[in-house]
C-alpha cells in the first residue's frame, strides 16, 4: 500500500528531528519509508507500522543509531583502518601503473611490480573498501548485504581468473565464467533494482521541501 504525502512527511520530519547526518539519514528515509509501506495494510494503521519500523531500524531510538554512527566513523581504531586501507590502494594502484610502464619500455621488474599491485589491490584493498563502505551506511536490509556480499565476492572471483590466467593455471576459464556470471546475475540486478527504489521513492521522499 503507498503512503501518502501526509504520512511521508511525518517519516521525513521524525527523521530530521534526531539525525543530522546526511547519508545517515537519507538511509534511514529510505528503510523507513520501504518498510512502513510494505507492512502497512487495512488492518495495521500506518502508526503502528511505523513503530514496528522504528524498532527494527533504531531499537534504542534514532539518536542513538546516530551516536553509534559517529562513533564508528570517528573512533581512533576506524580512522586508522581506513588510513591503512588508502595507503593500501594508493600504493598498489601506484605499483600497477608503474608495472605496466615498466613492462611497455621493456625494463626490469615490470612484471613482478604489476603482479605485486595486482595482488595487492585484489586481495587488500577490495575487500577493505567492501567493509568500510558497509559500515559507513545505516542498518541493511537483507538485500543490500546481499548486494555487497555478491559485489565484492564476484570481483575476487574475476581478479583471481586473472591471476589464473597470468600463471597459466589450470581451470582459470570456470573461475572467469564464474565470477562474471555471479557479477551479471548477481550482482548488477541488485544494483538496478535499489537504484530504481531509490529513484522512485527519493522525489516523493523530499518533494516540497
């Protein structure tokens, strides 16, 4: 059942009462206002969806799931993981660019740089960059960990093909098929579908502001 512009309203202007965080709070919209319509019906009010929502987002209410947030993002332990995680991907991304210079001119250690950048982008930086940018959100639903479950799982599988490929390995064919099915199947039809969620419910969610 849709909601109105009445009810809407009253999801948006309870969720700017505690959350001033934008992304935090644009996630928060958007789960509420999913959720709420989804349970909504004849026989529960819109009141009481949307108490049943707000438990399953914020428990402990939509204060302390932003205190929770700026903690996360601001604590000393994840502000270093994520300096380790760009030193990470700078230096790696610097070996890759180098190597492939060194192996166009035909000097020495082209190939071991690029296979070290390579190595160290696929199996570092990629799934670091998964857990921070899944951390950085609001409470999932099933479908977005799902998303970035499947994202990341099928990018290893397609940089591990190549590392097959470059060592001439045996079954590096099944392990490219694999992960570029899992991406095309998988991974972009969850994609495509948030983002149209997304594109559907955000002019409604802030019309008239």
């Amino acid at each position: 059942m849709s909601l109105t512009h009445e009810q809407i309203d009253i999801i948006r202007n309870l969720v700017r009462k505690s959350i001033t965080i934008t992304t935090l709070r644009d996630d928060v919209m958007d789960h509420l206002w999913c959720e709420v319509e989804r349970n909504i019906s004849d026989t529960k009010p819109f009141s009481v969806a949307l108490n049943e929502a707000l438990e399953g987002v914020a428990p402990h209410g939509l204060d302390e799931l932003q205190n929770r947030t700026l903690y996360l993002l601001y604590s000393p332990k994840y502000i270093f993981m994520r300096k380790i995680m760009y030193a990470i991907g700078l230096i790696s991304t610097a070996a890759l660019s180098l190597g492939w210079m060194f192996s166009l001119m035909h000097w020495p250690g082209g190939y071991q740089l690029f296979n070290s950048g390579f190595f160290a982008f696929l199996m570092l930086f990629v799934p670091m960059l998964a857990f921070d940018r899944y951390k950085r959100h609001a409470r999932k639903t099933l479908l977005e960990k799902l998303k970035i479950f499947i994202g990341t799982f099928s990018s290893l599988i397609v940089g591990l093909s190549l590392v097959f490929k470059l060592f001439h390995l045996q079954g590096a064919d099944i392990v490219l098929v694999t992960g570029v099915l899992m991406f095309t199947f998988g991974f972009l039809p969850f994609l495509f579908f948030t983002m149209y969620k997304r594109s559907v419910s955000k002019p409604v969610l802030y019309a008239e502001q």
